[in-house]
C-alpha cells in the first residue's frame, strides 16, 4: 500500500480484518488512502485509528448502522447508486482500483477462493484492479452460484486471516405495528409467489406469518437472502418450482444472518449466489411472475413518494435495490411491490407523522411516485397505480395515524391536492 492508493474492501462479512489492522498499524506511513466499502458490519480499524480523517478516507454504496455513525462524525461519504448497477460503474466509469482486498474461503480442490455469502461486484473489481488479495478465513462458508470465487490465476496475494467467525446478523424481533403491516402483506401472496425481502423488522415479520400460512411453492429472486427466508426453506415452503428464472432455486447477491444462518448456506446446491446485476437489474426481476418485493421506509408523501435513505440531510442507508425491485415487480406478470413503513415514530418525546404532506427538506426520494404501487402501515393498504394525485392524498390519509389524518387532510386542501370540493 503506498499514499494516494484506492482501495476497495468489499461488503459486509467479506471485508477484511487482519488486513485492516495491519494497514491501520501503518497510519503515519500513508496519507490520502481512499477506500471505498458497503455494509461494514465491524468497526474498521482504519477509520477507528484515524478520527481526523488525515489518513484514510472511507466511501460506503450502502451505510450500515456503524458506517451511518461514523458519516455524522464526518469520517465516512455516501456514493449515490442503484445497488444492481455498481458493477457496471466498475467497468465503465471508476478508474481501476490499486488495490482489492477481500475475505474468502480457502483455496478448493479446484484452486478457487470461494466469496461466501458476498458475491454482488467483486468479479466485476477483480477484472480491472491493479493488485487482488485474498484474506483467507475457514469460517467462510462454500456457496453455490454463478463463479462465485476467484482462481488462484486471478489473485495476486493470499494472506492469512484471524479465523474469527463471521459476523452475525439476527432478525430483529417483530413488533406489533410490524406484524400488522405484515398481515395486510400476507392476503396479497399467494402459491407460487417469488420473493424479494430487504432487511429489517417488518419484512422479516411478513416471512414469519408466512410460516404460519399454508402457502406452497416459494420462489426467491432477492438481492439479500435473510434468515427468515432460510427459515421458509428449512419448513420445506421455499421450492422454486414455479420460477421461470432459476427454476428450483434461491437467488440472491449477498446475505447476513446467525451462525446457522451461514451453516445452512454451506454447500447448498439449492442456493445460487449471483452477481448483483443478474439479481437486481429489473429485465432480469420481471422473468419471473408474481414477483412480490417486499421493502421499508421511512417517509411516504401524500402524493406516494417514498423516502427511504436519509433523515432531511442525514445520510442513513442508502438506495440498495429498492427502485429496481419496484420496477422488476412492476414488469414482472402479476407482480406486486410493498413499500412498508409505520404510521408514526417518536423523537425526543415527540411522537411525528411519517405520512407527510411533501418530504422533510433534504429528505432524498427514493422511489418516485410514478413507480409506487403498494403502500401499507399498520392501518391498512392502498395501491396507487392509476390513482390520481386527490385519490393518491386520500389514500395516503387512510394510512396515516388517526391523531394526524385531519391535519393532513387540511394541508392538503390549502395545498390543492384535494380541491375543496371534494368531500
């Protein structure tokens, strides 16, 4: 590593760690060290070594809760992206990086390092950089897929890594307002559905229901596979059976979740890790029918547009794959897209609309009005395709809190959303 040098460390559990502590260690050798990231789910040694950002300087395609914090300390910066075309901006408009590094598997029989449950845009990194190194680690497990590893040709360095487990990532347990909005998901899936799930609370509670339900045939074609898919595998719901893409199996980019979690993807010819333009680019999502994608935010519009990344100018996530699974959901026959969110949240003793009558000022528009279908809180659901912007406001006032819904209802008539003839 030399000053001046991009690096990219890759996602989530396959980020190096024994190599960020060694290039840590080197500190006061380097200066202007960028490195660019997604999904850190440890801290990193090289933004914990330098807080005055003097020496290396992280770039995330998708915050974590550890990377969120470490942008409001100003150590961390946000790249704007479509998660499913991040390895085209490789091959097409990012000069090629000095330096790959990632965690692996062990070299196989056949001499390849197996990514693990970190596929998305590491071939498309590998093809251009300069130096690719390999960070081994037993812990990893050996996925299936579409070449999800890199040959010993490919690879330039191979260290040894600490040997840690990997980082696990538990569901978060459902509350009430997430299994309601859950309930009103589960009557719009029927047999043969196939899924998209992103992360957090309340996709997770509608995997849950579904284990309950007596609905056949699963599909998956998800950008992330989560431990409550895995789980309607186990049960033996997850088949397949009726996708037109990938017949029989799971297909996903990346995955996170507990130690059985990763045990389950060991080996498992049923699972496909795929890069994550073949999973998350819509043409590909709307190959298969019913397509039910499933994702959260955190502000709705009265007008249906979704934000879903950031808090007025406080970056929090990120775009990932949400617009692109609205739209394959959309192209997809008989496809259906859910963008969840509760009614209300409370902050510093104040409890707040989520339903609002124009976004918070700065607040980013994720999913764009003329692409939201369903939107569902805990008070109901509503589909906005084909409704007009007074139909779309009254919809969306149904979905609000009942403390606010008069509120709303009155902006929107100053505003002319709803013409005050309406009644």
């Amino acid at each position: 590593m030399k000053s001046g040098d991009w690096l990219d460390y890759g996602a989530a559990v396959g980020q190096p760690d024994a190599f960020d502590a060694a290039l840590a260690a080197r500190r006061d050798e380097l200066h202007d060290v960028r490195i660019r990231g997604c999904l850190a789910v440890r801290p990193r040694a090289v933004l914990e070594c330098d807080p005055g950002r003097r020496h290396f300087q992280w770039y995330s395609w998708h915050f974590s809760n550890y990377e969120r914090r470490k942008h409001d300390e100003g150590l961390c910066h946000y790249i704007p992206c479509n998660l499913g075309e991040i390895p085209d901006y490789y091959r097409r408009f990012i000069d090629p990086v000095d330096v790959l590094i990632l965690k692996a598997r062990p070299a196989d029989a056949q001499g390849v390092f197996n990514f693990g449950p970190t596929h998305l845009w590491l071939r498309a990194v590998a093809e251009r950089a300069r130096t690719v190194i390999v960070e081994t680690n037993e812990s990893v497990p050996h996925v299936e897929g579409e070449r999800p590893g890199l040959s010993v040709e490919e690879v330039d360095y191979v260290i040894e890594g600490d040997g840690a487990p990997l980082t696990e990532m538990p569901n978060a347990p459902p509350g009430e307002v997430d299994r309601a909005v859950a309930r009103h998901i589960i009557g719009e899936i029927g047999d043969g559905a196939c899924l998209q799930v992103g992360i957090g609370a309340m996709p997770n509670a509608v995997t849950s229901l579904l284990a309950e339900s007596g609905v056949r045939d699963l599909g998956v074609h998800s950008e992330m596979l989560t431990e409550g898919i895995i789980d309607l595998y186990l049960r033996g719901m997850v088949t397949g059976a009726r996708k037109s893409l990938d017949p029989g199996l799971l297909t996903c980019s990346f995955g996170l979740g507990t130690a059985r979690f990763y045990s389950a993807l060991h080996e498992n010819r049923d699972i496909s890790f795929q890069p994550v333009e073949r999973t998350n680019l819509p043409d590909r999502v709307m190959r298969n029918d019913n397509v039910v994608a499933i994702n959260n935010t955190t502000q709705v519009d009265l007008q249906g547009q979704a934000c879903s990344e950031s808090s007025g100018h406080r970056h929090i996530s990120g775009t990932g794959g949400q617009l692109q699974f609205v739209r394959g959901a959309y192209g997809s026959r008989g496809g259906k897209s859910f963008i969840c969110l509760s009614s209300t949240y409370e902050r510093k003793g104040v409890r707040r609309s989520r339903i609002v009558l124009e976004p918070t000022p700065g607040n980013i528009v994720t999913t764009p009005r003329s692409d939201m279908m369903y939107v569902v809180t805990e008070f109901g659901i509503a589909n906005l395709k084909g409704r007009s912007v007074c139909e779309r406001a009254q919809a969306m006032i149904g979905l609000a809190h009942p403390d606010f819904r008069e509120e709303l209802s009155a902006s929107a008539r100053e505003r002319g959303l709803i013409p005050k003839s309406v009644y």
